[in-house]
C-alpha cells in the first residue's frame, strides 16, 4: 500500500511540476467504491480524488478486431460514476470505430501518429490470422494483426476487453477455421484480461482506472485477471448458493421451484467452475444479471467455455462428451512402497505418498500428515442431518432422490469408522454414490475420474491448517458436497474427478503452508499406489 500511495503522490507532483493542471469536480462515491473494490484504506481517498481532478484525460485508443461490440454496450451503461463523466473528464477516448466523431483519413493519420507511452490500449474481440484480409484498416488494408502489434508495442498499457481479446472468443470455437487467437498470443506486452461476454461495465472501469492512478496492472490470477474481479467464483456470491447447499435444484425451466431460488446446477449452471463478481456488480446499473434473469452462468469468463463445459443447459454428462475437448493422460511410474519410498527421501525433501492403503506427508522420516474421516456411511448421513437445518433438508434430498442408495447406506453398522487414511474420502464418496461395493473401490474411483471427460474440477473445500510441525486436512465438512453435486446431476465420474483433485490440491496446500511455517522451501517428492498418471501428479505438484 505504501508503495500505491507513493506513487499516487509521484504523479500529483509530477502534474503540478508541469503546470498541466485541469480543475475537475470528481464523484467522491465513485472514489469511495472504486477503493471498496480494490480494498484500499480511507487515506487514498483525499491523494484519488486530488489526482483525478487535477490531471489531463488519458488518452484510450479502443480498437475492435473480431467482436460483436457488446463489451461497448457494457461500458456505455456505465452508471458511478457515468459515461459522460467518463469521456469528457477523465478518459479521452481518441479512437473507438463506434463512438468517436472523425472518420476516413485524418482518423487513420492520428492512430499512425500516437505518442509512444502516452496512451492506454484497450482491445476488443479477437484477431483472425488464417488470412490477413479477414478484418481490415482503412485504406491501406492494414490487417487486425498487424494494427494490433504497432499499437501494443507503443502504449502505457494494454487492456484485452471481453473474451474475445482475452481468450479468443467463440469465434476461436473448434474446429476454429479462422485460427482465431486471443490477443496475448500476438504480442510479447503484458496483457490485463477482463473476459466476459460481455463483461461488467464496473470490471472494465475499475481495472481501467486503475491503471491510470498506479500506472501498473492490479494484481492478478495465472490468466491475467484482476483479482479483484475475479478472484471468486460465480457461485460463491450467488444468491441461490443455499439451495445448492440444501440439495433443492430447478429439474426444467418451466417449474415453480424457479420463482423459490432452487439452484440451477442441474438445468446448466456452472457457476461453480466460472471466476467471476457478477451477482456482486451486476448488469445495466446493477439492475440484474443471468441468474438472476432465471437462466445458469455459462463461464463465459473462462477460457474455451464454448467448448470445454458442455451444453449449456445440463451438467457436464457422459453423453455429452464429444463436446469436450481431449486431454491427454500418460501413465506414469511411482515408488508404491512406503518404506522403499521413506528411504528415497533426501534431508531438504518432503514426500507425498499418496497410497489406497495409507496415505502419508513425509519429512525427516516422520508422517507429518493428521486428519479424521469418519467412513461409515450411515453414521455420516446421520450426523450431517443432525448438524443444521440446511444439511437436514440435503440430507432429506438425498434419502428422497436416491432412496436405494440411502436405504442401504443405513444398513451399515451404527458403530462409528474413524479412518486417518485421507485417501478414504475415496471409499465414502464410493458408498455415497454406488450401490456395488468393488474390492478396490480406490482405484475404481480413481479410473472413474481418469474418464471424466470436461476436466472441470468441482471443488470439495478441504480445510487445510497448520498446527506445530503436523499439516490438519479436514475433509468432514466438505463431503457433503459429494451429495450436492450428485443432487444436481453431476455423474460419478465428475464427483471422483473434483475428488481426487480437491484431495491433491489439500496434499499440496498443506505442504506449502507447511514450508511457510518453517520459512524455508524444500524440494517434494511423491509417490503411493494413486499417483499412477501425469495427471494427479501435476494436480500435487503444481496449481492446476
């Protein structure tokens, strides 16, 4: 923060120096929302408001390549603080096709003709490379391509508008005969992504403005999103999430449970795999968005969405997988004995044994790893039930919806089964699921995942923390997701893979927290009967 407030203090200074000064009234809220978004403390809001009212509008070359011009529409209902404020008092928007007033040649001379590092670059849609003349500038014939690279490689900053310029758009669809590319892969400049189709008009301000008070990107996920914006799932601030978590779903679109909120998972929604804050900012001035319309998130933030999730009004099923786009598992070779495995373990390495029969986080020949998993069914259900209303009605759900399945999951024994295996979230998820019990339910689960075809993982929230030199993996409370997921349509396969998945993310999380609280870095070997492909080994060693 104190680096933001250096900065922003810089550039005050540096106007006031040059005597380029323009008195502007500035919209204090706006300010005061724009901080609330990014976290900032309560003495940026004098330096912000200053700095705004005193500098000269930046400069905003909009270009549009391969679009639809919708991420215009979003950003021209921009209402805090409002396009007009936007256009005549902070940006100058000297080239947009749609908006601006000059047209033909002298607009053409000014865009060859931009000082270098005095102006925002913001891109909307994606670039057509299979063939130069696809889109076209101007007389010359300039292709997108090309107009593309001249102005990336002079400008302060560059923004990718929408999902188009960020991650190609649907015109990038297989079997792409266009071989439409996102922006990003044109040009060697930083990009800062803020997909959607469209995106929200507050997501394309903010991130703007942002840039013009810091002059750098704000920070950012591993696709070049904001944080801030996109730092969370879509179904993490939804207002159904509840029903979701009560197992009560919308079967059609034409049922009364839609007007009731019942979650649209099951009709479609994929809210929980799409990074996104539109239930927070909304559409057209707040005044809706698709949830809310009575119709389920698509990921449209998310790249490959037109091809990697399905259709769009059913859960990712088996017999839909020839949507899907083809990932390629190798099988791969690991020590799966735990004693040849503990000897193989050098001083400065840690070692995940990731094992059907026991599952261990080694470091200086000690299992670091404790967890609890109570593993009989019948005494999970029960004590879900128990835990809350909510889980009562999901338990409800799942008795009612899979009456064979809960009818023999309560002829198991009342005694309680503690396992300290975490690799049992397998066996549980199992007897949750089916009716057969197969001898080795661990690596039938874990094929299962293997075949999911959309690749998708649907997250078991894990409680990872650190207590002394142990690592506490707490699966209990994020089993009953298994129910919820099952509830909405979700088949086995996709269970098993946001399983297996959410088991290696809590694997690897609890030894990264672990290398925190020792304050230092140590290499990670891993090994056991269920890291048998490149797959779950990435899934351990590296975010996915």
């Amino acid at each position: 923060m104190e680096v933001l407030a250096q900065r922003l203090q810089q550039q005050i200074e540096k106007i006031q120096d040059h005597g380029e000064i323009f008195h502007k009234e500035v919209n204090r809220g706006f300010v005061e929302a724009f901080m609330k978004a990014f976290k900032l403390p309560a003495n940026f809001l004098d330096p912000i408001t200053k700095f705004l009212s005193l500098k000269k509008p930046t400069s905003i070359i909009w270009l549009s390549l391969s679009e639809c011009t919708g991420c215009t529409e979003s950003f021209l209902r921009n209402e805090i603080p409002g396009i007009d404020s936007l256009l005549l008092e902070q940006i100058s928007l000297d080239y947009h096709e749609v908006l601006m007033g000059g047209a033909g040649f002298e607009a053409r001379k000014n865009l060859q003709n931009l000082d270098k590092g005095k102006y925002i670059l913001v891109v909307e849609g994606s670039v057509c490379i299979k063939e130069p003349f696809f889109a076209t500038f101007g007389i010359e014939g300039v292709s997108g391509a090309e107009e593309l690279r001249h102005l990336a490689e002079n400008a302060l900053m560059v923004f990718g508008v929408g999902t188009c310029a960020s991650f190609g758009g649907v015109q990038a669809a297989n079997p792409n005969p266009t071989n439409t590319q996102s922006i990003h892969e044109l040009i060697s400049r930083q990009v800062v992504n803020i997909p959607g189709c469209p995106p929200s008009d507050i997501n394309i301000v903010y991130s703007l403005m942002y840039g013009i008070l810091f002059g750098e990107a704000p920070s950012m996920d591993s696709l070049n999103r904001p944080l801030w914006a996109y730092g969370k799932t879509v179904h993490e601030a939804c207002e159904r999430k509840a029903k979701f978590e009560s197992g009560d779903f919308v079967q059609s679109f034409d049922e009364e449970s839609m007007k009731m909120g019942y979650c649209l998972y099951k009709v479609g929604c994929k809210g929980p795999y799409a990074y996104n804050n539109c239930p927070k900012v909304k559409f057209n001035s707040k005044t809706s968005w698709p949830i809310q319309a009575g119709h389920g998130c698509i990921a449209c933030s998310e790249p490959n969405f037109w091809d990697d999730f399905g259709v769009f009004e059913t859960p990712m099923l088996k017999d839909h997988r020839s949507f899907a786009s083809k990932e390629w598992i190798t099988k791969e070779e690991s020590c799966q004995n735990l004693q040849d495995f503990r000897t193989s373990i050098e001083e400065d390495c840690i070692g995940i044994f990731l094992d059907s029969q026991n599952t261990q986080i080694l470091w200086k020949g000690q299992n670091i790893l404790e967890g609890n998993l109570e593993v009989n069914p019948r005494v999970f259900l029960q004590t879900l039930a128990n835990k809350s209303k909510l889980t009562a009605r999901l338990v409800e759900n799942y008795k009612n919806y899979f009456s064979a399945l809960y009818q023999k999951n309560m002829q198991e024994s009342e005694e309680s089964l503690i396992s300290k295996n975490i690799a049992d979230v397998l066996k549980l998820m199992h007897f949750l699921l089916s009716l057969e019990r197969e001898k080795n339910f661990h690596h039938y689960a874990l094929d299962e995942a293997m075949s999911f075809a959309f690749k998708k993982i649907s997250d078991m929230d894990f409680g990872v923390k650190i207590a002394g030199d142990k690592i506490l993996i707490d699966a209990n409370k994020g089993m009953r997701l298994v129910l919820c997921y099952a509830l909405g349509g979700l088949e086995y396969d996709g269970i098993a893979y946001g399983m297996m998945a959410s088991l290696c993310r809590a694997l690897r999380e609890g030894v990264g927290k672990f290398m925190e609280s020792q304050e230092r870095s140590f290499s990670v070997l891993v090994g056991g009967d269920l890291v048998q492909n490149s797959l779950v080994k990435r899934w351990i060693l590296r975010d996915e």
